[in-house]
C-alpha cells in the first residue's frame, strides 16, 4: 500500500515536471484562453451550457473587466474577428471614439507644443467607450443564450469577489500611492479595512458589481443611458473631461469585413482599419511568402534580417497611410494588403545590408503596453479573436469610484500636432489626427487563420505597436515553421517599427553570434525582456481536438478546455 502511495507521488510529480504551467492545454468541445484563468472558466462554463463562441467571448470579456482590471475592461474598447462555422468571417469594430467637442490641436498650448502630456494623462485623453456598444452589437446579431446569462457571471465575480492573486496584488501595490486626484486607484484594490486586499484573500468591487448589474438588466443602454451615463458626464465635468451623454448616446460598434491574405494552404483574416494590425500583418506575411521564409532558418541571421526588413517596410506604410476608414474613404488597404505590392515593397532589399529609414517621413507610433486578447472556439468551429484594451495599463487611472471602472486614454493613439513627424516620436500625418468622432488608429491585431474553411489559429496579444509583430511572428511560427502553440508562443520575438530606427530583441532568446552578426550588417539592436502575451489555440487534426496556450508572461492567464 505505501509502495503504491509513493509511485503515486512519483508519477504525479512527474507529470507535473512533464508538464509546466502554461504549456498546451485540450479541449474537443472548445476552449477558451485569457489573461486570467477565472475569465477563461466563465468563458467555458458558457460553452458547457450550450452557448457558442460569441457568448463565450461576452461572458469572458466581461469576466476580465472584473478579473483583470490593468487592461480588461468596459471603460475602453476594442476588435472582434469572428469565423463562422460555415467559413465566413466578420469582424466587429468597438473602439473608442474622439468626443464631439475634440479638435486637431486640443492637446497644443500657445506655442504647438503637447500640453502636459494631456495626450495620455487626465480626462482629455480619454476617448468614448465602445467595449459595451461592441460585445451588446456581437451579441444581437450571433448570440445564442440571453445576455442577462452572459454578464452574470462577471457581476458575481465583482459582487463576491475572487482570490487576490500574487501578480494582482504587485500591481496593486504600485498603483495605490497615486495622486489624490486619481480618486478610484486609492481605493481601488482595499477591503473594507482600507488595506490592499492582501494574496489570497478575497477582493470585492461592489461599485462594478452595481454598475454590470445595470448593464446586465439594460443592454447597451445600461452604459451609454440612464444613471451610469449621467455619472460619466458628471465625473467628466467634475475633473476636466470633455465627454457627454451625447457622446455617450452617439456611440455606435460598427461590424466590419475582415482584411485577409492567403499563406501557402492557409486564409488568414485580421482586423481591418481603424486598427493597423491586420493590413500590416498581411504586408509582411505576403512579403515573408515572396521571401519564401520556410527555407530560412528560425532564429538565423537571414531569419532577423529579413523580419525586421518586413517589419520595417509594413510600419513605413502603416504610418503613412493608415487611420479610421470613417474618415479617410480613400485608404489604399486593397493595395496595401496585395500580393504585388509586397513583390514591389522587398525591390530594394539587400540581404546583406541593413536598410535606413527615411526620418525626414513617418515616424514613431503610439500605443500603449496594457492590452488584453482572448481566443475562443466552440464546439460547431466558431472562433473568436478577441482584443480590447484601456490603452496604457488601468487606462487614465481615473473613474468614479460610484462606477467602479477605469477609463481608457486611448486619444494618445491619434497623431497629437498636425503636420509634425520626427525621427524620434511623432507622427502629424492626416489620417490619424483628432476629429469629432472619430476613432484612433490602433495596433490591435486579432486574428484567426483558417485550413480548409475551419478554423486552424486563433491568435492575438497586448502590447501597443509590438502586437503587430508579435501576432506576425507567432502565426510565422505556426504556417512557416510548423511550431506547436505554446512553442511557437514563447519563440524569440523581435520588434522593428520603421523609427526609431531599431530591433528590439528578447534578449535570453536571441545569440550574442547572431546579434553581432546583424550589427555588422548595419542593424541597431536593443534588448528586451518580454515582448507579447499571446493567447492561442490551434486545431490539431490527428488529434481531431483544439490546443490552447496562454502566454507564460501572463501572471493569471489560462487555457481551458472541455
Ligand atoms: N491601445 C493600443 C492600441 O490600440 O494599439
């Protein structure tokens, strides 16, 4: 008896070294992987029940705006891209929008200079919520359960609470000293001793659990109408902000189509603009299909150059060109995403010879860091690529603390001083200056790659303008070097974005040999830590089931499969 209890504790312990947190995980019905693995299980739970992937994806989204407060969210927005079972693919288009009274200069004093980084910091940099608008839209047209049953489990979440984990409690320890005048991140993590919420005992956000109830009775109209809409204006005028009722009123998600390319035997679709994400990603994956990049080593000299190069171009391109399609009719994304134009665009590569970008035109791009993305499918093959985000991580870190949510700052991602661009910042091109309504470009790039109609790769990640190319990279990793998911996931990422001028590499997965070899070639190299939090699910057709990982950089993310 006590010999079999021991080969017990030794073939568990085993498995358990066999298999380390945030490898694969399966599931033949359907999955679900998110930044927190509590959003994850209300994410399937919603499946079990009989509800499809878009119910998975409300349920989950509006667990993480309780669960993952840094990014997760319904005081900011964000992207669906939706695969039918039968091939189709949509998108929906949530992001925020300028508030009516927002102008081209509103961020300039006297002299054409930003104002105390008013871009990013305090109210006039929050843009108008459209997380709500956007999942109550994806709801109407191809929900299944009742959205009373979808947002339930998030207002329970809030209500009740759920355990303080190690990786929320350090960001509530660095976001509780703050200025007084960013009243809800005081309180925002304390019990009712006026404590952080220590690891392991249980946080409550009563003020959130009041405001989804709303949202859960009303719909839409529980945010942009009635009692939660008049505590927006109020705190707005209370603290500087510029945001209405009306604007809130206005607010409409727009259901978009898909931008996509064809990779070998394989139909990628991503988000279209107002998001850059996705024509930038099929400018360089048609670019690495010209390059023929399978015949190049992973990882190799020729690997980073020839990224990098493609990276270099897309963002090039993305600058230039790109912005909310609302407002710029004649965006050339056809040619932008064609299979010609990217013939065109490696004309005058050198594989030698590290290319120079061009400071006297487009320059850095804005975003923030704090994003979220999930993925989901369900058990007839529907899949959700799902990226929403409060821009920098807990948004403005500002709110009513009668709400109980965060406010996104999300203006700092339109182009801030008209006609200005800098080899070491700016962008003043046109397509992305402020206007009344208008929505600012973003990196965000869910996406979902499909194999015979199914879907093969759902994919997406935080991380402002490094999304583009950590999303480009994994699905690389996937069609060109056949990685399994949580390999392809955790495989070195670099981050060229035409200027500066630079690669930013994960600095423990890259050789020093290969560094040195890129410099010699006229490559200026920066390190990094971490670059991307990639959920992913792949399909698996020998196993005939989904795989899902969740990056190992997410502190609480999960996969979880039934
Ligand atoms: N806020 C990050 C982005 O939209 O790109």
């Amino acid at each position: 008896m006590k010999r079999t209890y021991y080969n017990l504790i030794f073939i568990l312990a085993f498995l358990f070294l066999a298999n380390p947190a945030n490898s694969q995980t399966y599931g033949q019905n359907g999955m679900v992987v998110s930044d927190h693995y509590l959003a994850s299980e209300v994410g399937v739970e919603i499946l079990k029940k009989g509800g499809n992937a878009i119910d998975a994806a409300v349920a989950t989204a509006f667990a993480l705006a309780v669960t993952h407060p840094e990014a997760g969210n319904i005081g900011g927005g964000g992207f669906i891209v939706f695969h039918k079972e039968n091939g189709e693919v949509t998108t929906f288009d949530f992001r925020e929008k300028a508030p009516l009274a927002a102008s081209p200069t509103m961020f300039l004093d006297e002299n054409g200079r930003i104002k105390d980084n008013s871009n990013h910091q305090g109210l006039l940099s929050v843009g108008v919520p459209g997380t709500v608008a956007g999942l109550y839209q994806a709801h109407q047209k191809y929900g299944k359960l009742s959205w009373s049953e979808l947002v339930k489990p998030s207002v329970e979440l809030a209500k009740k609470g759920f355990t303080m984990s190690w990786g929320l409690y350090r960001a509530a320890l660095r976001m509780t000293d703050r200025d007084p005048s960013e009243d809800i991140m005081q309180n925002f993590f304390k019990g009712d001793d006026g404590e952080v919420v220590k690891p392991g005992n249980t946080w409550k956000q009563p003020a959130l659990a009041k405001t989804l109830k709303e949202i859960q009775k009303h719909g839409r109209d529980g945010f942009y109408k009635g009692w939660v809409a008049e505590e927006i204006e109020a705190y707005m005028k209370a603290n500087g902000g510029i945001i209405t009722q009306e604007d809130l009123a206005k607010y409409e998600a727009v259901e978009r189509n898909p931008v996509t390319t064809t990779f070998n035997e394989f139909e990628i679709f991503s988000m279209p603009p107002p998001s850059s994400g996705g024509v930038a990603l099929i400018e360089m994956m048609n670019l690495m299909e010209a390059a023929d990049i399978s015949s190049v080593e992973f990882n190799s000299t020729a690997y980073v150059h020839l990224v990098a190069e493609a990276m270099r171009r897309a963002f090039a391109d993305r600058a230039e060109f790109l912005g909310d399609p609302d407002f710029n009719p004649e965006m050339p994304v056809g040619k932008l995403t064609s299979k010609e134009f990217a013939k065109t665009r490696f004309e005058n590569l050198d594989l030698s010879k590290a290319s120079v970008s061009d400071s006297s035109k487009y320059g850095q791009l804005y975003g923030g860091d704090h994003t979220t993305h999930f993925s989901v499918v369900d058990k007839e093959g529907n899949a959700i690529s799902m990226t929403y985000t409060l821009e920098n991580s807990y948004g403005v870190k500002m709110g009513s603390s009668k709400l109980g949510f965060i406010f996104n700052n999300e203006m700092g991602d339109f182009n801030p001083i008209p006609g200005v661009t800098t080899s070491t910042g700016l962008i003043g091109s046109n397509p992305n200056l402020v206007a009344p309504e208008k929505r600012m470009l973003s990196s965000m790039t869910p996406t979902i790659v499909s194999k015979d109609g199914k879907p093969y790769l759902i994919i997406g990640s935080p991380g402002g303008r490094t999304i583009i190319n950590t999303v480009f990279q994994t699905v690389l990793n996937v069609l060109a070097y056949d990685m399994r998911i949580d390999r392809a996931i955790e495989a070195m990422k670099i981050h060229h974005q035409w200027l500066p001028d630079r690669i930013i590499y994960e600095h423990n997965l890259l050789s020093p040999d290969t560094r040195k070899a890129l410099e010699k070639m006229g490559h200026n190299l920066r390190p990094t830590t971490n670059l991307g939090v990639l959920m992913g699910i792949t399909y698996d057709p020998e196993l005939g089931t989904w795989v899902g990982a969740a990056d190992s950089s997410s502190e609480d993310g999960g996969a979880r499969g039934y």
